[in-house]
C-alpha cells in the first residue's frame, strides 16, 4: 500500500495552534488503530532551533537521537507515540545546508542548482524518509503562514505530493481563523475565503477546513464557508477554544475529522476508542483539590519557553485528580543585598512545592540558591531540573558543607570550588563549538532512594539531556558525608544523573530533563511523585494550621 499523508497548513494569522491540530489528528488517527506519523517544516534559515533564544522560539524540545526540534514535536509526542528523530523537523536552513553540502561535493554534476525542483525534491525526500518508518499516515505540519514567502518551496513541495500519489493518498488541511466582529454582531468568513484562495492560487485545494473561532459556528456559516472556499459542508470543522488542550482530539472526534480523513485517503478504520482521553479530559476539568507550584526560572515571563515542563506538571496534577496552580517567580527579584537579608522568603512562602528547571547562563542563579535553600530547610518538596539539580548542588555544597565558593564554572570559571564543571574542561581537552550531552543516556538508579521508588523499582533508566556542565565527583564524597545521596549515574559511573536528600520529604535533583518524556497519559513518575509530594506538604499544612487555631481559640476560650 502507497504511504499516505496528511498535509496541514495554516492561513490568517499565525498562533492558531498548528502543532496542536496536527498532534489531535495524530491521536485521532491512532486511537483508531493506525499507526502514525509526525513531522514539521519550519520556514526559517535557522539550521535548528537548538541556538535560537527561548523567548522568540519557546522551548527546544529534545527527542531521544538528541535532535533539538521545535517544541511543535512535544505536542506530537504527547498526543502520540510516532518515533520521533531529527528526521521529523526540518528547516530551510537546514534543508539548504544540505543541499549545498552536496553542491559542494559535485553530486549536482555541475548543473544549475534551484528552488525547484532540487529545494522541492530534498523536501519530498525528508517527508518519504519519514513515511518509509511504517507509518499508516504520516502528518505533515507545515510552519507560518500561507502566504508567506518562506513557506512557498514547502507548499510547491505539498502541491507536488499530490499530484504524483494521488487524492486518495493525500488529504489538505488548512487552518484558519473565523473571527466575531462586536460590531456587527456576526462570526466573518472573509480572512478565511482569502487564505484558501491564496492556497488556491498556487495549486493546492484544501480539503478540510479547520476554523478557529472563539463562537460555535452554525449551520449557516458552514454552509457559507463550504461554498465559498469549494469544500464539502462536513469538511468545515468549527475549532472552538477549549480550556485544555487534551479536550482538542474529543472536539475534533465530535466534528467527525477522523472519519473524514479517513475517507478521503479510501482507508478503513475501527471505530475509535478515545475512553482514556475522555477520562483525561474528565478528570482535568473536574478536580478533588488543587496544588499549588512555583517555579523559579529565567525566562519565566514567556510561557513557551518552558512548555513541556508545564505539561508535564499538569500531567502529575490530572493523574492525582488535582488542578495545578502555577506561579512563575522571576529569579533575578530573589536575590538578596547581603547574607542576611532574607526578604525572599515571603516570596516563597505557602507554596506546596518549589521547582527550578533547565536554563543556561548566570542571571537569576543567585536568586534560584536562595529559593532552594528555603525548600530544604524549611521540609518544602523540591524539584530540580538540569540548572535546578546543579544549583541544588552548588546550594549544598554552600550551605551544608561550608565552602562558601562553591559554584559552576558556567557562572564563575576560577571558582573556587568547581562543584559543577565541565568534564573535559578538567582533563584539558579544548572544547570545541557548542558541544552539549544531548538525548537518551542510561541512567543505573540506587536501590532503596526516592528516585527508585519513584521509576517503580527500576534499576535502569533511559532519560534526554541537554546541557554542557557536569556534577564533579572531586566533591562527592565531602557531600554524601554531609547527608546528599547520589541516587542515579551513568552505567559507567562518569556522570551523575540523580541527586537527593534523604529524610527530606522530596528533594530531588536530575541532570535530565524528565518533561520531554512525560505524556498525559503516562505521566512521568518524578513529576507524579513531586506533585504528590507536593499535595502532601499542602494538606500537613493545612492541618497544621487547623490545629493552631483550635489552639488559640481553646486558649481564648
Ligand atoms: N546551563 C547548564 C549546563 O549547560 C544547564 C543546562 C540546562 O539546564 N538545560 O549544563
């Protein structure tokens, strides 16, 4: 059988959630039984997104191979179980150095080097590269907007797809908006008509319409859009805004999108089973209590930046039927004018657990020890992530073991006391570029430690990094003398993967970051256990307080 795709685009405006509309129709297609898969085009130069900053790109999502991708593939990831490599996120940049590797090499033979047809052929070659995997469907996600002059070689490419495979192995999806005018009143079809016709006018017929639209679309609106735009009256979806993302593959299911792909790329289906979303989804909206977390970051103020983390949070949050409260604290305002200034801590105070996640460079690092010296002395459950293990560790190695230098040579290279280091920075090898320990490591854990009752016994885990500087061992056994457990290493005892407190209700550290393989179905065990940790601190608290004031109003009595 022909490999068949699904190619989504997107019109109007951009932010319409693209990513997340191709991974709900990953889901759908899977809870139907096919197998799927998922890959993005993003029109920029950038070779990856891996050195682009967080607050224009949002995160840099890191799949198992180490590939950096754009964070579009965490959505593919936690809707779906499509294996995804650096073979599914490509860039012009990316697919031009190829290209022009290859120049460079003469496999061209000389000839004129152009857009079209070698940009278009490399194109078409990434995306059956991908479909060759096994996939069923394989969902193209194509970035910005129509009518861009970066996305047209991907569009050309698309348009070329369907004329060599066929209707029947090819299906367009085209995602737009259909905006409510106060004004008048009414829901407007116009932005819509116009991006379609724009698709139009460089060959591409879409298929399927999803509208985003902050009101139900009605018949008649469909019936117009249908018209207009030269598709059937079922293939307009109306994408209403929903308060969970996990709610869009339901939506999509009541619209009927699966059943409508389905048909047009002349595949038989089972009925989907979507029981477990419904639970999810069921779940999220209804919940017993609520946690309350704060984070204590850099680039707290763009949400995207940290994406995956807030997923995976939540994920630990629906599991235990709570609602997850998040509080961004910009770690730089945690900083004190001298030792004995502890004005942070009201900062801090009646959170039920403290998290410092990954971040690189020196800003707010200060302010983020101050954080995690109140989360251990005061019992409050802690959770570090890549920096947030690392400064958990300078934090220590500060306050519990006395050496007041201690710090990353990230943040001060003639430290003192170099708890974390670069590896090879000791060995005297000249590091080159920006060589970083990216994707899946094994991870062998201790047995008998918060880390190995949380993965549920296991003795080896597989976990993603991204980061250059290292736990250095020269310290190790001044701080596990001094009460910290190394809980999880690499197989050959090189690296240090996991850290934690004993006897702390849950102080943990992990030089990986757990967020980029945490999905809502299966949500990663060291965020169910620190938001369970975490909801636990909240609920002695809340006792505690309970019997204060019996107390003092037995003592008024
Ligand atoms: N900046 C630190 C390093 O490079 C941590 C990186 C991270 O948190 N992802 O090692």
């Amino acid at each position: 059988m022909s490999a068949k795709y699904v190619f989504v685009t997107g019109g109007v405006v951009s932010s319409l959630g693209k990513g997340l509309a191709a991974a709900s129709i990953g889901c759908l297609l899977e809870s139907r039984g096919l197998r799927v898969n998922l890959m993005k085009f993003d029109p920029y130069l950038n070779v990856d997104p891996g050195t682009m900053s967080p607050f224009q790109h949002g995160e840099v999502f890191v799949t198992d191979d180490g590939a950096e991708t754009d964070l579009d593939l965490g959505h593919y990831e936690r809707f779906t179980h499509a294996p995804l490599s650096r073979d599914n996120n490509y860039t012009t940049g990316r697919i031009y150095e190829q290209i022009i590797l290859k120049e460079r090499r003469g496999d061209y033979l000389g000839k004129t080097v152009q857009v079209i047809p070698h940009v278009t052929n490399e194109i078409k070659n990434a995306m059956r590269k991908v479909a060759a995997n096994g996939a069923d469907v394989t969902i193209v996600e194509i970035g910005g907007t129509v009518g861009d002059i970066e996305s047209l070689p991907f569009l050309e490419a698309i348009r070329q797809m369907r004329q060599e495979l066929g209707r029947e192995n090819t299906t367009f999806v085209h995602l737009t908006l259909v905006p409510w005018i106060a004004a008048a009143q009414e829901l407007k079809t116009k932005p819509t008509q116009h991006s379609v016709k724009e698709l139009l006018s460089i060959g591409i017929q879409a298929d399927v319409l999803l509208c985003r639209s902050e009101r139900p679309l009605g018949r008649e609106i469909k019936q117009k859009i249908a018209a207009f735009c030269n598709v059937e009256e079922k293939a307009v979806i109306g994408a209403k805004t929903v308060s969970s993302v996990y709610e869009v593959p339901l939506c999509f299911a009541q619209e009927g999108v699966d059943e409508l792909i389905l048909r047009y790329l002349h595949r038989e289906a089972p009925e989907a089973d979507l029981s477990k979303w419904k639970d999810l989804v069921e779940r999220c909206y209804n919940p017993k209590d609520e946690v309350s977390i704060a984070i204590v970051g850099k680039y707290v103020e763009y949400e995207d930046s940290y994406k995956s983390l807030k997923e995976a949070l939540a994920h630990g949050a629906i599991s235990q039927n709570l609602k997850l409260k998040l509080t961004w604290i910009e770690a730089e305002g945690l900083e004190s004018e001298s030792a004995a200034d502890q004005s942070y801590e009201t900062q801090l105070e009646g959170f039920d657990g403290i998290l410092v996640p990954g971040g690189f460079g020196k800003r707010g690092i200060e302010g983020m020890l101050n954080a995690i010296r109140y989360a251990r002395e005061k019992q409050v459950p802690y959770f570090g992530i890549c920096l947030g293990m690392q400064a958990a560790c300078i934090e220590f190695a500060r306050n519990v073991c006395g050496l007041k230098n201690a710090n990353s040579s990230e943040f001060d290279p003639a430290a003192e006391h170099r708890v974390i280091y670069k590896l090879r920075e000791l060995l005297g090898v000249e590091e080159m570029g920006g060589t970083m320990r990216l994707g899946a490591w094994t991870c062998i854990l201790q047995g008998d430690t918060l880390a190995s009752r949380a993965y549920g016994g296991a003795t080896e885990i597989s976990e993603r990094h991204r980061h250059r500087y290292e736990f250095n061992r020269e310290y190790e056994a001044l701080m596990t003398g001094a009460g910290l457990r190394i809980s999880g290493a690499t197989p050959d005892q090189t690296y240090v993967e996991i850290v934690e407190i004993p006897g702390h209700p849950f102080f943990l550290g992990c030089q990986f970051h757990p967020e980029f393989k945490s999905r809502p179905l299966e949500p990663h065990p060291l965020f169910r256990e620190f938001v369970a940790a975490s909801y636990q601190h909240r609920k002695q608290r809340s006792a505690e307080q309970m019997k204060a004031a019996r107390a003092a109003y037995q003592q008024v009595q």
